[in-house]
C-alpha cells in the first residue's frame, strides 16, 4: 500500500528534536510521499531545504494568511526565484483566515490574489487554507480564474454546497484528522459526497491529529487513519482510498 500526505509541516520547531525518525516512521507505516508547505518566507525556505535533504519531500511555497502583512513586492520575487527548485510543487498555502484575523482582511485579500497571480505565472497549482471565508475564498477563487491552474482546498471543514463550488472549480478537496472527531458526523456527511478521484489525504502535522492519537503531536504516519476512516464512511478498502488518492495527489503536484 502507498499512501501520500499532502500537507504537513514538518520543519516546525515541534520537530526539531525527531524529523529524521518522524521521516522514516512514515515510510515504515506506508506514507512513500510527504508534502511540506511553506507559511512565510522563513517556513518557504526551510520546505525547500527539507525536499533536497529527503527524496520523498516536496515542498510548496508561500505566504499563509496569518502572515499576509509580510507580502510585499520583493516577497514575490522571492517566491518567484524559489520556485525553479524542481521540487517546488505548488504555491501556498495561501488564503484567507477571518477566524483569528492576524493579519488585516485587507491584506489577506491582496496577498491571496497577488499569489494566485504568481501561481498563474509560474503554471503551479494552490494550497488554499479558508477560515470563517468561505464566501469570499470563492469570489477571489472565481475573479482570479484560479479554475485555470486548480489545485486544493487544504483541510476541508465546510459544508456540503462549499464542497460543490470547489468541486466545480475543478480543485481536488484534501481532509484531515477532523473526519476522525466524533463530534464532526455532518463533515463524515461532506466526505460521502466528495467523489473518490476528487479526494485527498492529510495530516497538516503537527496539528490536528485524528483519533486514536488526538491530542498529541501529529505526524504523517498518522495519515493512515484518515485513509482508513474514509474507507469506513465511503464502504470501500482502505486499499482502494490508498490507491485513488495517492493517483489523485501525484497528479495535481506533477509528481
């Protein structure tokens, strides 16, 4: 079985002590294929370095809405230079985050379009992170054509007509441990109605951990139990979800 994470953050501090056994306990329980994104410049930087060190990283660059504030012109040139690393794969994860506002909405707007913009330049698809944004996520989605280069809805937490618009934008929708949470069955509801070859998998380590490891550190070798539980809610083996959303993810990455 292959199963590939496609979105953590492993060069947080969190794992600073572990990385290369946090790595390799992966590869023992499956996970052939990791995704770091980047959040800023300093995070874009490091995603780069871990996808040199490990033949199995990739790395996907960018500002995340918490840090929206810090984009300015010369943060796109630097992005833009960044990218021709061969295993800069996408650009992200980028946004909007109206939940804890660190940043000005106004800034956050700017920031998600001028991104989706070097995306467009560059022909790489977009990690998005939406928050409390739905709505407006979708209008710079749509006014941006983002359709044009596609890409994913990071750590899917709407509903199930959020779901469609994405759906109808040609992005892929990636979940995480939250389908795990017991308090969450209308996102299990969501999950049954995401098409198999639309779907993706993920661990957004080191947060997030599904059951039966919430509350600890997350890792991607916990990735098998978001597999395992769409297996359980689709009526189909954790095999066949391996299958399909390995495919899935090496196609939208150009892997």
């Amino acid at each position: 079985m292959e199963l590939f994470d496609t979105h953590a953050h492993l060069d947080f501090p969190r794992f600073d002590k572990d990385r290369d056994e946090v790595i390799k306990r992966a590869q023992n329980k499956d996970v052939k294929t990791i995704v770091n994104i980047g959040s800023n410049m300093t995070s874009s930087r490091n995603s780069v370095e871990l996808s040199r060190r490990y033949e199995n990283i990739y790395a996907v660059i960018g500002i995340h809405p918490h840090d929206a504030d810090t984009f300015k012109l010369n943060v796109s040139k630097k992005l833009n230079k960044l990218a021709d690393n061969d295993k800069v794969v996408a650009i992200g994860e980028i946004g909007l985050d109206f939940h804890y506002d660190n940043s000005p909405r106004e800034k956050q707007k700017q920031s998600f379009r001028a991104q989706l913009r070097l995306a467009k330049k560059l022909n790489l698809p977009v990690v998005i992170h939406t928050r409390d944004a739905d709505q407006e996520t979708l209008n710079i989605l749509k006014d941006e054509k983002a359709k044009d280069i596609g890409g994913i809805m990071h750590c899917f937490a709407s509903d199930k007509k959020m779901a469609k618009e994405i759906l109808d934008l040609g992005f892929y929708i990636a979940f995480g441990g939250l389908i795990t949470f017991k308090n969450l069955s209308d996102l299990r509801e969501v999950v049954k109605e995401v098409p198999l070859d639309r779907l993706l998998i993920e661990t957004d380590s080191p947060y997030l951990t599904p059951e039966p490891h919430r509350g600890k550190r997350n890792e991607p070798a916990y990735v098998k139990f978001v597999a395992e539980k769409i297996a359980e809610i689709k009526g189909i083996s954790v095999e066949e979800v391996a299958k399909v959303t390995t495919e899935n993810a090496k196609k939208v990455y150009n892997i």
